[in-house]
C-alpha cells in the first residue's frame, strides 16, 4: 500500500492491518507521554483546498503523535487563491521534502490525480476530495463499529471484521463521501449496509450497490440494524431543492426524539448491549439528530473523533514505513 | 535448482522448560524480594515466555503475583529500521495496572541478535514511566550484536553465522503441542 486513496479498492487485509494497528495507537492517547518515536525527521503536509478544520487537526494530531513534522497548507491566502495550479503546489511541497501529502480537495479525483503524477514521489493520504471517497473517516467508523460489537460479544477486536453486523446509514448519500466510502468498506468487511435516504439525497446508480435501500427511516429502523450512523445535511452542497424545508426533513429523516426510542429498544447482535448510533460530524443539532439522540449513552460520537486520531496514526505509520516484497526477518 | 533449507534442533521442549526454569531461579537470586519485579515479554514470543517465567516464579516465591505482574511491551513503534523493513501491525502493550515506576523490569525475548529489539524495548520502556532497574531475559542469543548490550539472563548460548536463521517453535504462538516446542537453527 503506496497511497491511500479510497476505500473501494482497499483489501480486506489492508484494512484490517490499519484497524490492528489503530487499535493499538487508541492506547497512546491514554498514556502519560502521548508520543511515539516513529515518524521522527518525517514531513506530513496538510494540503487543503477546502475548510475542514475537525479532519486537518486529527491529521495534524495523529502526525504529531508520531512525532513527524506538520506543515498546513491552506488554500485561502494562499499562492493558489493567487491562481497557483495544483501541479505548481505540490512540486513546491516535494521540493521542501514532504514525505506525505494528505490532500482535501472539491474534485472529485484529486488525490488519485495526485498519486499518478509524476510531480512528487511523497505518499498521498486522500482526506475527502468532492463527492467521492472519505477513506479515514469510513476507517473509523469501522473502528468505532468494531470494538463496540466486540466489546458487547466480550471479544478480542483484533484480526475480526465486520461479518454479522448490519448499519443503516441515513439522508443525505448523493453528497456524501463518508457514505460512500462506508458502503464500499463496510462491504469489505463483511457487514450488511442499508440505506435510508429521500429519493432525491440517492445518487443516480445507487440501486446497483451492494446495499439495500430505504425510502422511510421508520421502515429502515424496523430492520432492527446494529448501529445507525446519521449524515449531516450539506447545506453548502446543495445548490438546489432536495427537500421542501429543514422541518420536513426532521420530521422525515431525522433521529428525532421519538426515533430514539425505537433506536433504544435495538440491541447489538444477539447481546443485551444497546445498538450504536454514529454521526461523522460536524452535526446540525435539531436537524437530522436530537439533542437527546446526540447526547444518549448509546452514542458513539466522541469516541469516533478519537478513534479518527487512531486510524490517522495507523494510515500514516503504514504508508510511511515501507514495505519489501522480501520481507525480512524477525528476530 | 533451489536446496530446501536444512534445520537442525538445539533445544528441545525439555530443554526450553528447564532453560525457563534456571532464569526463574537466577532472577529470584539477583533481586531480594520479588514483590517489585515485573516480567515483560516483548511481541510476539517473549510474551508465551514471560508468562511461564511468571508462572515459575509464583511457584518458587508465593509473593509473586503473576496477574499483577506480567506484561507485554509492543516495541514495533520504537524501531529503528522502519523505513527498510516491511510495514508491522504492533502487538498490544499490557503493562500491569500498579505501573513500572521504581520497580524492577525483566524484560524477556526469544532470541538476542542485533540488540535493536532491545533498544527499541528500553526506549518504549521510557515513555511508560522510570524503573528501578531494567534487566533482560533471553532464551537464545546467538551473539552478532551491534550495540553495546548484553544479556542477564541466557537459555542458551548459541553461536550462529549471520548467514543462519534461529526458529523458536512455541505452542501459543505456532499452534504445536507443547511436546514439539524447539528451537532450531536454519541453514
């Protein structure tokens, strides 16, 4: 694994290897001296061409706890708000010595673009480029998924997947990368993915997925899934008319109170632990999640911004140190 | 025209258990009291060893309590040769609850080579708190070391070329029965 780009070409193995890995990095962050040694003298760079301040500072946390060196490069005020290409951006990066580039773009593309140019030879993490792929975030979804089914069945997460689980992942999917890269992962992993979206949030080809689709919540939550994880409405995206008004959505789609408790009576697998409820962030309050939905023990939420810092750390420790086809010896 | 590689056997399962045995009671000597020792085993091998050496020594001295005193220490994130070597999944670290801070820390491998293993050991052991004092337990060594380290407690000396490979064989580790644990040497 050179880059890592998107989440639909991931091996099983590989991605279990950075669950494996981010399991162990989780531990850091509870340690006294929160740093490892093993990207001392590395460079990361942070290139992003759109505002995400939540997913730049758990890069620049996970670089920083490795101990690499963290460049931010934000487009506003920069050469390229000046009309730099991207090209031009990334052979200054490389000629300063970046060892990875972790790339947030609105094409859809750009990070792949990246990582089959010739312009740097660093390795290319994609943080979210357009409506495509969000690899790092579906990584710790599945992170989060995973201890909480492991720790309700009282097993040991390492070297599992996600084969027996069933997520409903709900709204808007037609701008969301995190759904998308969830699906293509989650399939990977061996669960079962249901969507539950409006007509007009469902991408066009979506019937072809390996998902089944709903197009009521209620009905989708009668399916009794093991974990729901609720997307934010973009706003920002949506140019033109998807839903009639913000109420309507709610009363539709959202995981309003009286949803919360159907979601309360769902349990995960066979055990008596509550099922989970997921949201990447940042949410709309009020919108497509309740307060007391938001704030329930049976939310995951501030535990995947912390398992976010732990897959950073993993993706970056397994891109940066390499791997030799001849695999030398431990001893 | 490819030779399979020849194996030979230097310890057998009698020889690792009584090997195991021997430290145990040399580490009970070296230390007066074994109530703030701690055993650490470094992934993958050195955790099975370090777990029957707590084992033995809770038979030897009832004041050791093995539960609260054995460990493991991953040392995957400390290592000097990452940019070279294959990618490595780390092992987990568990480092009894009371903490390693002014205790002794017997720290137990497989097999002592280079001595990268055990450097990468004492730096990871550094980011946990400060022992009393840091010892090291090895079921082989094979010599060719590159740092300046050396073992307190050996198995068994065993000279090797560099161009050799030492095979440690154990059932938690390779699925065998207990029976069948040795150590080989592969030429």
């Amino acid at each position: 694994m050179k880059h890592l780009l998107d989440t639909q070409a991931l091996a099983h193995r590989d991605a279990l290897a950075i669950l494996d890995t981010a399991e162990e990095m989780t531990a850091v962050s509870s340690r006294e001296v929160k740093k490892l040694p093993t990207l001392r003298g590395r460079t990361v760079v942070n290139l992003f061409f759109e505002d995400s301040t939540r997913t730049r500072i758990s890069f620049e946390a996970a670089a920083k706890r490795l101990s690499a060196d963290v460049m931010n490069f934000s487009a506003k005020g920069s050469s390229v708000s000046k009309g730099e290409s991207l090209k031009d951006t990334v052979q200054t990066l490389d000629a300063m010595g970046a060892d990875a580039i972790v790339i947030r773009h609105s094409a859809s593309g750009a990070a792949a673009q990246l990582a089959a140019s010739d312009w740097t030879d660093a390795a290319v993490v994609n943080a979210g480029d357009g409506t495509h792929e969000h690899p790092t975030q579906a990584l710790l979804d599945a992170l989060t998924l995973r201890r909480g089914w492991s720790r309700a069945h009282g097993e040991n997460p390492r070297g599992r997947n996600l084969a027996g689980m069933r997520v409903l992942i709900v709204g808007d999917i037609v701008h969301s990368r995190v759904a998308r890269s969830n699906v293509w992962l989650l399939r990977t992993l061996g669960a079962e993915v249901h969507l539950a979206a409006p007509a007009t949030l469902l991408p066009y080809g979506a019937e072809t997925w390996p998902v089944t689709i709903h197009y009521s919540l209620d009905e989708a939550l009668r399916e009794a899934p093991d974990a729901v994880m609720m997307l934010r409405v973009q706003a920002e995206r949506m140019g033109g008319a998807f839903f009639p008004t913000a109420a309507e959505y709610t009363r539709r789609w959202g995981l309003t109170d009286e949803r919360l408790a159907l979601v309360e009576q769902l349990r995960l697998g066979a055990t008596d632990s509550p099922a989970l409820i997921l949201h990447p962030g940042p949410m709309n309050r009020g919108v497509e999640i309740s307060a007391a939905a938001a704030d329930s023990p049976q939310s995951r939420i501030l535990d995947q911004v912390a398992h976010g810092v732990a897959v950073r750390m993993a993706v970056l420790h397994l891109l940066l140190s390499q791997r030799q086809p001849d695999g030398s010896l431990d001893e | 025209m490819t030779r399979s590689p020849e194996t030979a056997t230097v310890m057998t399962a009698a020889d690792i258990d009584r090997a195991l045995t021997r430290i145990a009671h040399e580490i009970v000597e070296a230390q007066r009291g074994v109530g703030e020792l701690i055993i650490c085993g470094i992934p993958r091998r050195g955790v099975p060893l370090a777990q029957r050496l707590g084992a033995k020594l809770a038979a030897i001295d009832p004041d050791f309590d093995p539960v609260a005193s054995v460990g493991s220490l991953d040392v995957t994130m400390y290592r000097d040769d990452l940019r070279n070597s294959a990618a490595r999944t780390p092992e987990p670290t568990q480092l009894p609850a009371r903490g390693i801070d002014g205790r002794t820390v017997v720290l137990v491998d497989d097999v002592l080579y280079s001595g990268r293993t055990v450097r990468a050991a004492l730096d990871a052991l550094s980011d946990y708190g400060r022992p009393q004092a840091v010892r090291l337990a090895v079921l082989v060594d094979r010599g060719h070391r590159e740092l300046p380290l050396r073992a307190d407690h050996v198995g068994k000396n065993i000279p090797t070329s560099r161009s050799e490979r030492v095979g440690v064989r154990l059932a938690e580790i390779d699925g065998l029965p207990a029976g069948e644990e040795q150590v080989v040497i592969i030429r």
